[in-house]
C-alpha cells in the first residue's frame, strides 16, 4: 500500500519503540539522537552521466556518511545496538576501547555513552575529512575528553596503530577496505594486542559459496536500498565506484582468517543475507 511504501520510505530516519527501548535497555541514548539533527542526505552517485571513479571517503562523503550507513546497511541501528552489549560484556575497567576505520564515531559515541566514565575509546581512520567530521561530532556530544581520534593507514604498518590495553577492539564494515594481502598482518596485530579474553567485533559484508545464491542475496539488498529511495542509477553507479576497493571474503574465509591469526572462539552473532557480524575471542592466556 501507498502507505507501508510510506513508511519503509521513511525507515531510515524513524525508530519503533521496540527499538528505542531496546537502546534504552543498553543504558544510551537512542541512535535517532545522535544522526537526525546532524544528517545531511546522501545523493553522492545522483547525477547521471558523469564519469565514476574509485569510491574515496573524502569530504563529500563524509557529509553524508551517516545518512548513507542507514540507508546503506540493513539492520544498521541494531547492529549498533548489538555493538554496544558485546562490548560492554568484554570491557574492562581501566582499559580501552579502539574502533579502527571509526568514520564520523558513531560507534565510539554509542560505546562512551554506555561504557563507564573511567573507559578511554581511541578511533583510527585513514580519512582526515571523516576524522574532522568526528571531532565536530564528538564535540558536540560533550565527548572529547574520553574520545580520542587518530590519522592511521590500516593498509600500512599495523605496528603503527598503537593498540595499548586494549579489551575490545571494533571493525565495523571497515576490513573489507583493507587490502587482502594486508588483512592477516592486521588481524593478528590485532590479536596480538588485545589482553587476555579480549574481544574483536567485526562486521562485514561477505560473499556466499554459491554463485546463484551471491547472485540472488545481492539482488535482495538492492531492493533493501532502492526501498531506502535510492535510485537505480545510484545503486549502479555506487556499484561500480566500488568494485576495486570493497574486496569482501566469503564468511568461511573470514572465519578462518580470525582463527588463523590466534583467536580461539570465532562467533557470527548477526547475519542478513550478504552482512554478517562476527564476535572473536583470545584465550585466556
């Protein structure tokens, strides 16, 4: 009906009270807070006819970016939300919280609201117009003195990304950038660094074993984003400025990429059809 197109039309800027309970449940603010009153629309891939090149992160998208997430990742906010619980189960005081590829710091945001005072967060990017839209953000949220935003290349040398202290670690849609030959060196940098039963929470989007299905989970989320008013031409147009730089793995070579690298449990905890999160654990030795 008119009226449900409506309201999936609009479901990128409105939360049921499930949700926001759900949000409340977890001791922060609901999302809607942090994104409706700084959002601008995302209409970057618009324009017809215009030549497309790689998909960077550069000031345009980081305008945008938020908006883009909700429209772009289906079950964004409660993905989020899961984000949130997991971290507060495997953090411990006095130590930190890093979000490597932390974009505008919305996950950090969420992680300083529900975490305790004394928990220190530390986001990477390699994106300075993100990193400068994080910091106005993170100001504005009265949050500078526990956020911490760092310039990082996690396709350099991951011995460069001081990871100290550190219980919990975040991906989130961030390892699928990183260069394949890149990805081991990193993870088990990132192993390697976190204390005894940290934890690493990943999200990714991921390929199936099977060609029909790919096919048929990939067509699935385009209507996902065309019912987010997304175009076809910027859903194609999107399409290809991401075809060189978003190399995702399917879920079995993620899975076997954490366990090789040192994690002893390696969980998906989210899945929707090509989006899958992971939950991976080091022992406790």
């Amino acid at each position: 009906s008119a009226g449900l197109r409506s309201l999936l039309g609009q479901s990128h800027t409105l939360l049921t009270a499930t949700e926001t309970s759900h949000w409340r449940a977890v001791g922060i603010a609901c999302p809607a807070t942090c994104w409706q009153d700084r959002m601008n629309t995302d209409n970057i891939f618009h324009k017809p006819g215009a030549p497309v090149g790689d998909f960077a992160f550069d000031a345009s998208v980081a305008e945008v970016f938020d908006d883009m997430l909700l429209r772009s990742v289906p079950f964004y906010v409660e993905q989020q939300r899961m984000i949130v619980e997991i971290a507060r189960t495997f953090w411990l005081p006095g130590t930190h919280v890093f979000d490597l590829g932390c974009s505008t710091a919305t996950t950090l945001i969420h992680l300083a609201q529900a975490l305790e005072p004394s928990a220190r967060l530390v986001g990477y990017d390699n994106s300075k117009p993100m990193l400068n839209k994080a910091a106005r953000t993170v100001a504005e949220r009265d949050l500078s003195d526990r956020i911490e935003l760092r310039h990082a290349d996690l396709n350099g040398d991951p011995v460069e990304i001081a990871l100290v202290n550190a219980s919990v670690v975040t991906l989130c849609w961030t390892l699928q950038f990183v260069r394949p030959l890149k990805r081991d060196r990193l993870v088990g940098w990132i192993y390697d660094s976190l204390l005894p039963r940290g934890a690493l929470i990943v999200t990714e989007k991921v390929l199936s074993i099977d060609s029909s299905i790919n096919r048929s989970f990939i067509d699935f989320y385009y209507d996902f984003k065309s019912r987010r008013h997304y175009s076809e031409v910027e859903i194609s147009r999107k399409r290809e400025a991401l075809e060189n730089v978003l190399i995702p793995y399917r879920t079995d070579e993620n899975a076997e990429l954490f366990r090789r690298n040192g994690f002893e449990i390696v969980e998906p905890f989210f899945q929707w059809y090509n989006f899958v999160g992971f939950l991976c654990v080091k022992g406790a030795r």
